[in-house]
C-alpha cells in the first residue's frame, strides 16, 4: 500500500510493507526450563556428591560422647518426649518413603516433559538434592547431637556405638525429600505445566511428611531435626532453580511487526523530492 503527499516543491511519500502484519505469529516452541553450562553445572554436582558420600565413613568416626546412655533432662521440652525412641518398623518406612518420593519427582518430570527436556531438568533437581544432602552432611558434623534413641534402652549397642549416631541434626533425609519435591514443582510450573507441578507437589509433600514422621519414629531424629531439615530442603528447593536462567526459546520465521523508517531520493511526477520507506 503507499501514499504520497505533495507539498510544494517537496514531494514526501510513506510506503509500508504490510504482508507481514497479517501472518499469525507462531508461538515460541516449549523448551525445558533451564540453561546448562557444563563448566558450572558439572561442578554443582560433583562437590554437594563428593560431601554427601562422606557419610559412608560415619562408621570409623567417634561415637557420641554420652554412649551409650545420654541424660534427656539435657533437651529442650519439643524434643523430650522423643527422647529413647527406637522401632525398626518405622525405620523401614522411612526408608521406603524416602525411596520412593527421590525416584518420583523424575518421573513426574518425564511425564510433564519431552524426554530430552526433562534429562535436561533433572539435572537441577539433582543439584537441589545434592547440596540439601551435603549440607546436612556438615552441619551433623559439627554439631554431633545424639540421636534420640541414645536416650532409651531399647537400641542395641551396636547402634549406641558408631560414629552415624552422633549425626541427629538436622534430618537429611527430610532435606532431601523436600528439595526434590519443590524443585520439581517449581520445574513443571516453569515448563507450563502447573497440573503436573501441583501434582508433584502433592505426591512429594506426602512423601517427605510420611518420611520425617517415620524417622521420628524410629528414634533417628528429634522433631526439631525434621522441621530444620524440612526448612533447609524447600530452600535449596527454591534457590536452585532460581539461579539457572531459562534458554532461548526458538521462534518461527515469521517476523514481529516492527517500524523502520529509512529516507531515499524519488522523481514523481517530474517533481524531485524526498521520501521515507516504511516498513511494519
């Protein structure tokens, strides 16, 4: 379409394209939700993995320094009433609630995403989960509290007397359960798909409140050592994913509507002029 307007001896002619006003425009093709980078992600894993598998040398470590009774008029009045816990039941439960709430929140991205988008995103759940773990590794060091069932005589000895029963605070598995869970749930929101995200959150959230009572139960944690694991673990839940960017989504050919305007020489009607080309 083009328009020309004389005005004395300067003639000024606007000429717009508009062809590509009326293709639709395609929307961005979904992509996984984060952009990885070998040099920072590669690491992310390695160390929090590195400190975590410390934990398999619990057993040459000092035991608590109070085996194999420890005197529960020492703790404050939430923990008390766990103090000489002990059931092998529960802590089957827990282990099993913990199995199977880590391996579900991969599956539930498989299932929201392309497989290759989700390998992709399961890299960040597992940097969550990773350093929910390894922090828990060091602060259990450095605080050495006796678990609860060092308070009772119904542990045996053999679970009086190694380096893991000075590990109580706080509860990793706790931490693990709810870092997996809530960065799943904040993966699948990201992609768009805020059912399966909701439906992670559900399924995870029950898992690790199933997991932190059993390990209560067991005589493996005292309450506060669940509730800091739980706080520590939606944490890394959160902060993880924050700190990766989303890639470029890919777009289609189709152009936006944009303006350019750009003056050239022109000679109408034996008039000399000037002119600006449009184009939108």
């Amino acid at each position: 379409m083009r328009a020309s307007l004389a005005l004395g001896p300067l003639l000024v002619s606007v000429t717009w394209a508009s062809a590509a006003v009326a293709e639709p425009l395609e929307a961005p093709e979904p992509g996984p939700a984060y952009q990885l980078h070998a040099g920072i992600d590669v690491p992310a894993v390695a160390i929090p993995a590195v400190i975590s598998a410390s934990w398999l040398l619990g057993g040459e470590l000092e035991p608590p320094y109070c085996a194999p009774r420890c005197d529960p008029d020492g703790l404050n009045f939430i923990d008390r009433p766990a103090a000489g816990l002990h059931s092998e039941a529960w802590s089957g439960l827990g282990n099993v609630a913990t199995l199977s709430t880590l391996v579900s929140m991969p599956f539930m991205l498989f299932m929201g995403e392309k497989p290759s988008h989700a390998l992709n995103d399961v890299v960040v759940v597992i940097e969550a989960t990773l350093w929910a773990s390894a922090t828990q590794v060091v602060v259990s060091y450095a605080t050495a509290r006796p678990r609860p069932r060092l308070y009772g005589d119904e542990a045996p000895d053999e679970d009086r007397f190694t380096g893991t029963a000075a590990r109580s605070f706080f509860s990793g598995h706790s931490a693990t359960g709810w870092a997996a869970t809530v960065s799943t749930f904040r993966t699948l929101l990201r992609t768009g798909h805020p059912a399966m995200g909701w439906a992670a959150l559900a399924v995870g959230g029950t898992g690790s409140t199933v997991l932190s009572v059993a390990r209560i139960g067991a005589g493996s944690h005292f309450p506060t050592d669940v509730v800091a694991g739980t706080v520590v673990g939606i944490s890394y839940g959160f902060l993880v994913p924050a700190l990766h960017s989303a890639p470029v989504a890919s777009t289609s050919t189709a152009r936006a509507p944009r303006l350019t305007l750009r003056p050239y020489p022109m000679i109408a009607s034996e008039m000399a002029g000037a002119g600006l080309l449009g184009t939108f």
